[in-house]
C-alpha cells in the first residue's frame, strides 16, 4: 500500500473539499535566558508548542462559487471542530483564519488558504495558591480564636460559679451524646476545669469521627470523593440544628456547646469543599449548602452577639477561600444536560452523537435506568464534558 492509498477525503466540521498541499510546524516552547557576564545562555524548555496546521482547499464545478459562501459561513462559526486532513487524520482543530480567492481559470475555481491549530480540552494554569495549606490555615487561625474566646470566658465563669464543673461537664456529656450513635458511649470525657485547648482538641475528636479525612497532600488530582458529598451535608446539617436546639435549651452560658458548632461548621465545611465533586451541578449543590452552614452558625444569636469585627472578618475570608476552591473544579467539571430523543435508539447511537464515544453507552443506561440498551427514547440525562 502506498502513500497515495493512504490518503483520506479531507474536510472540516463534515463539510468535503479538494486539497493541494498540507503544511504543519510545531516545536517546543523555548525561552532563552542571556546573563550579563557570561558566555553561556540557558534555553528553558517550557513544553510542547501549539501544531499550526496550514491547509490550501479548493472548490470546483459549475457551482463553485455557491459551494464556496456555504464553506465560508462554516468557517466563521465559533469554536473548534473535527478537522480531516489526507496525511494525518481526524483531529480537533480551531480556525485561526483563512482567506479566499475566486478566479476564472482552470475553468473557474474557489481557493482557501486555511490555518488551524490543533486542540484539546482545557487545560488552566496549575500556578494557584494551594487550596489544602490556604483553608487548613484558615482553620487553624478560626479554631485560635475560638479557643482563646472559650477560654476567656471558662477562666470568667470558673471564678463567678461554684457549680461550673457540673454545668461544663453536662454541656460536655451532651456533645458525647450528639456526635456518637451511642448515647451511654464513654468517649473520655475530659475534666470539667481542664484548659480550653484540651476541651477543644476533644470536641475536635468528635466532630471528626463522622466526617471524611483531609487530604494528606494537595495536588493537580484531587482526592477521591468519601461518600457522596450532597448526603455528608445533609447530616451535617440535621446534626446542626440537634446542637442549636441544645445551645437554645441551656440555662447557663452555653461556652461548650458554641465551641463544638464553630468546629463542627469549620471541619465540615473544609473537609467537603475539599473533596473531588463528579458533576457541575454537585459541587454548585455543596457550595450552597456549605454557604448555609455556615450562616446558620454565625447568625445564631447566643453566638453573634459575642463575635467581634475579626471573628466576623476570619468567617467571611473562610467563605471566599471556600468559593475559590470551588471555582478552581467549576471551571472543568461536566454539567447535567438533557435531551429528548423522539423515537426509540440503541444506546450506542446516542453515545456516538453526544460523546463521538459509542463506549459510553453503559453510563447513558446506568445513569437514566433505561430499561433495554436498544431501544432508548424520551428524556435522557448525560455529562456535558467542560470545554
């Protein structure tokens, strides 16, 4: 077989045309640092460069000219394409420009000079702030505060109330009761004048045992997700509303119990904005809800009134480093789409059109519970990937 049987029709977003010559460059992306001083310049390789694709198409025949203003709108359609070229096959291309020439020889002929650049998906810039030292600091500054606020007022009502120990350990003994499945659990419980710090790194202990771990390392694959993120905050937000109910319900400074619904908001909010979400619509999901932990908490009155301007400040930055974390997966995760599909299809059918992938067809059957892989109508859900 030679070259010339080798050769593909070529064409761009299905649309056929004659070609004469294919011309395509590339390289790497080289930057070269001069120092004064010295002889030797160092050449920074910084990757692969972009293929430019440069392409002379033409149309011919009695209708040519026709032809050639139907390619033309083609052309100037926005976004990338499936480009064929006779040598090195389908590809996703972006037109970078083109230009066209009519002329009366040859029998009358439309010329296109033609440049592509081959592409792929989205690829942002890895050069953010890590998201797992940015809100780990965030919560270490928050808990800080917290404790030096608790211990504060433990040192103020040790001094007032002779009946502190009793009323701290009841607040203590709820907590135990509220973050295990069992009521009577000995969760060693510590001593009733024991130090903020100690209180605190034990309501911690609590609050954590429910909640997915944090990531030990953060890098450009994000953890694995640790249950289903939508269900934690559904819990997380039941288990709120048990310890609000048990802050209103307290006769003596409810000190203990505010502490544990700061670091439950806290952890929860963290640990979960740092899982990897599956969907667009999910991690917006989460976002919200987080939003709303979070409110529930600093609006609670036995709580807002004794924050300060910097407690206020540390909250609101926590959300902004929340979002943006967030924000970072919005970018490139698939959004839920649907379609209505008139007449019974074999599921492969719809894979090739939405994904020009027909192996997907056992996600659009898992994930609509279509009842028989070849017979697919009515509406049907998928992932619409990130550009």
């Amino acid at each position: 077989m030679s070259w010339l049987d080798r050769l593909q029709t070529a064409s761009f977003r299905g649309y056929k045309f004659l070609w004469e010559q294919v011309e395509t460059s590339g390289g790497r992306r080289v930057v070269v640092h001069e120092y004064p001083f010295q002889d030797d310049p160092y050449a920074e390789d910084l990757g692969l460069k972009a293929n430019d694709i440069r392409l002379n198409a033409y149309l011919i025949g009695k209708d040519h000219d026709l032809q050639a203003t139907a390619f033309q709108k083609l052309l100037d359609q926005k976004g990338a394409g499936d480009l064929v070229t006779p040598l090195q096959g389908t590809m996703q291309a972006q037109l970078k420009d083109w230009s066209r020439t009519d002329t009366t020889a040859q029998g009358g002929i439309s010329r296109f000079s033609l440049t592509f650049v081959r592409t792929g998906k989205v690829r942002f810039p890895l050069a953010f702030v890590n998201p797992l030292a940015l809100l780990l600091g965030r919560l270490s500054s928050l808990i800080g505060l917290i404790t030096g606020k608790i211990e504060r007022a433990l040192s103020l009502w040790r001094a007032v109330r002779s009946a502190a120990n009793f009323e701290i350990g009841g607040q203590l003994q709820a907590i135990a009761a509220l973050f295990s499945s069992n009521v009577n659990v000995n969760v060693n419980i510590p001593a009733a004048d024991a130090s903020a710090a100690t209180i605190s790194a034990w309501v911690r202990e609590q609050v954590n045992a429910g909640l997915p771990p944090l990531p030990a390392t953060w890098a450009t694959d994000l953890p694995n997700v640790q249950g289903n993120p939508q269900t934690q905050l559904a819990s997380a937000l039941t288990l709120q509303a048990a310890l609000i109910q048990q802050i209103n319900n307290t006769v003596e400074p409810p000190h203990i119990l505010t502490l544990a619904l700061q670091q439950h908001t806290l952890e929860t909010a963290i640990r979960i904005s740092l899982q990897a979400f599956e969907s667009y619509s999910q991690a917006t999901a989460v976002q919200d809800a987080i939003n709303d932990l979070i409110t529930r908490t600093v609006e609670l009155p036995a709580l807002r009134e004794t924050l300060s301007a910097d407690d206020l400040h540390a909250w609101s930055a926590l959300r902004v480093d929340i979002a943006a974390n967030l924000s970072n997966q919005l970018l490139v995760l698939p959004k839920i789409k649907h379609i209505n599909v008139s007449y019974p299809l074999p599921a492969v059918v719809i894979a090739h059109r939405l994904y020009r992938d027909a192996e997907r067809a056992g996600q659009l059957v898992t994930q609509n519970r279509l009842p028989h892989p070849g017979f697919c109508n009515g509406e049907i859900e998928y992932l619409k990937e990130a550009l």
